[in-house]
C-alpha cells in the first residue's frame, strides 16, 4: 500500500486505462454506512462526512485495504438543491478525506457529482449546471485527479454534467442508471453512450440500478452504440451486488424489498467472480476493424459496493484488461469486500 514515488507521481487514470492498468474502485458508502447508523435511509445524502469523519474516514480506508485504485468523494446527492447551506462544507471536507486516504496507497481521488433534484420539476440547464459548477469549483479548489458523473436518469442531464465537468480540464467519467430499455425518455443505452462521449466523456456506462447481468446487457448495447458511430471510450460497469431480472425500468428502487427486504437477492461471492469475468470478455477482448486493441476496455464494476477487484486477464494481443471503479448511492453492503476481491484476484491467477 505504499505510495509510489513522491506527490504528484501517480499515474493519472486515463494513462492507467489506456495502458491496460487494472484500476479497481471503492464502493457502497451510503447503504454501508446507514447500516453502521450514520446516515438516514430516504434522503441519502452524505451529512456522515461532517458529522462523522472518522465513519467515513474507517470505510475509506476499508476500500483501500481492500485493493481499491481509486477513493470517490463522498458527494452523492451533495448539491446545494438537495443539501441547502451544509453542501459546500459538505464537499470540501469530503475531498479532504478522500485525498487523507488515498495517499496512504497508490489511489486516485475522483470528484463525484449526481442528477439533482431540480431537474426532474424545471429542467432549466442554466440552473442544474450551475449546481454542478458550484461543486466542480469545490473540486478544482481540492485538486481531485478526475471526476465522476454518476446515477442519470436523463441523458440529457448527464450530457449538461459532462459539459460542465470536461470544463476543468481533467478527465470526466459518467454513468447512468439506465437497463436495456435506455432512460427515462426512452433514449437507447447506444444512444445515451454516443451522446456522453461527443459531449466530452472519456470513460462511460451505467451504475446502480440493476444487477450484474442485466447491466452487462446494457452495456453490451452501449459498446454497440459506440462502434456503430465510430467513436472510442472506455467504458464502466458498476452493478448492484442484487440479482434483480424481474425488476422494470426503474431498476431496484421500485422492488417492493427496497431498500430493506433486498438481502434475500445478494450476489454470492461466485456470482460476482463470473459477473467480473464476464465484464472483461465483453470489453476487453473486443477488436476494432483496425486490427488493433479496443479501447473500449475500462470495465468498472459495483457488485452492491461490497466487492470490488479485477477479474482481469490478457487479450490475445497482450493488452490487460481493466475492471474500475464502483460508484456512491443505493449499494448493498460492504460484507465480504475483502474476501471477494481475492475470489477474483483468484480467478485472474486461474485465467
């Protein structure tokens, strides 16, 4: 766990991806930590950073302990519409925890940001973009090392935060909480991951909604979509640790087992060893028409927060595969984290 080299020496997390670097990220901080008493189920909102640090700062540390690359801020739904006067304070003290934690390691902190409330009643792109600027200002301040944009329901929301975000000059990752069926306005998974990467994402997919294979589905449609207009990202997976075939287009938060009932539906340590291998098949030994490596070839993934690693191997061209980060909000517990990352791990000495 010990950092390479001096501050400022690691590798950015487009030079990991583009290089084949496994890149594994952290994983559930508000189910985990409304499950250890520190945060209040139904807003999901991340007051815990203030109120209590050395919560955050002891999951933090978890995830690193655990193989994580990179620390996410703990700022799911910490926009000034949802948090009011608390939310700046709220993002920089965040920032300043994940930065403590990540250089314990070799760990990249990525700021986070989320759909606002505000979208869903106004839809006025002035004012949602300002929420996201008000915390990419707090982000830049802290100097993250990339940004996330995560759990969109709109592609055009996402598409405001992407194009707010690419701004700052670092490298911007987003994510949907779409299935199969694309978004709530009926965009397609393809559609969506067109729109991201020509508004400026390098790395895009989905995260939360859904378990592990009904997301490898969506993001199968996404690659697709990619190809078929010639364009090139790295793409994130970050399932559920919950197996949910029956669920709708709204995903897991309309299961009448949400968000108390679900434990019956987690993933086994097993399931998420084949979930994580069959995520690298599907974006890493892809070849484009050129004959070279894809770089459709960052695999995220968030088996319910609780597990994160690599379930890597080697294209026939010799490029390493990369499952990266897991994302904040509605995540099933941090149980097993540890002991699943070495399954996988495991799996890639197997494979």
């Amino acid at each position: 766990m010990a950092p390479v080299g001096g501050p400022g020496a690691k590798k950015g997390i487009l030079e990991r991806l583009d290089s084949g670097e496994v890149v594994v990220g952290d994983g559930s901080f508000l189910i985990t930590l409304e499950k250890r008493g520190y945060v209040k189920a139904g807003l999901w909102t991340p007051e815990a950073i203030v109120d209590h640090p050395d919560a955050v700062r002891q999951l933090h540390m978890e995830f690193l302990r655990a193989g994580s690359n990179v620390m996410q801020t703990f700022t799911f739904s910490a926009s000034e519409d949802n948090m009011g006067s608390k939310w700046e304070d709220v993002n920089a003290a965040a920032c300043d925890l994940a930065r403590e934690v990540a250089g314990k390691g070799d760990a990249l902190v990525a700021g986070g940001i989320s759909q606002t409330s505000m979208y869903k009643h106004h839809k006025d792109e002035a004012r949602v973009k300002k929420l996201f600027q008000l915390q990419l200002e707090v982000f830049i301040r802290k100097n993250v090392d990339f940004l996330i944009a995560e759990y969109f329901e709109h592609a055009e929301e996402a598409v405001w935060a992407v194009e707010v975000l690419k701004e700052s000059g670092k490298p911007v990752a987003v994510t949907m909480c779409i299935g199969p069926d694309g978004d709530m306005c009926g965009v397609t998974p393809g559609e969506c991951a067109v729109k991201l990467v020509k508004a400026g994402a390098a790395i895009v997919g989905v995260n939360c909604r859904f378990g592990p294979s009904t997301s490898l589905k969506t993001m199968k449609l996404m690659k697709e979509g990619l190809q078929a207009a010639g364009l090139q990202a790295h793409l994130l997976v970050q399932s559920l640790g919950f197996h949910t075939p029956d669920c709708g287009k709204g995903g897991f938060v309309d299961l009448p087992e949400y968000p108390f009932g679900l434990e019956p539906r987690v993933a086994t340590r097993w399931d998420i060893q084949k979930y994580a291998r069959e995520a690298y098949n599907l974006g890493v030994r892809e070849r484009r028409e050129d004959g070279k490596g894809s770089n459709l070839s960052v695999l995220g993934w968030q088996p319910s927060r609780k597990s994160a690693s690599s379930g890597p191997g080697t294209s026939s061209q010799g490029q390493k595969g990369v499952l990266g980060k897991s994302a904040t909000s509605f995540r099933q517990t941090f149980l097993s984290f540890t002991i699943t990352a070495g399954c996988l791990r495991s799996s890639e000495r197997k494979h």
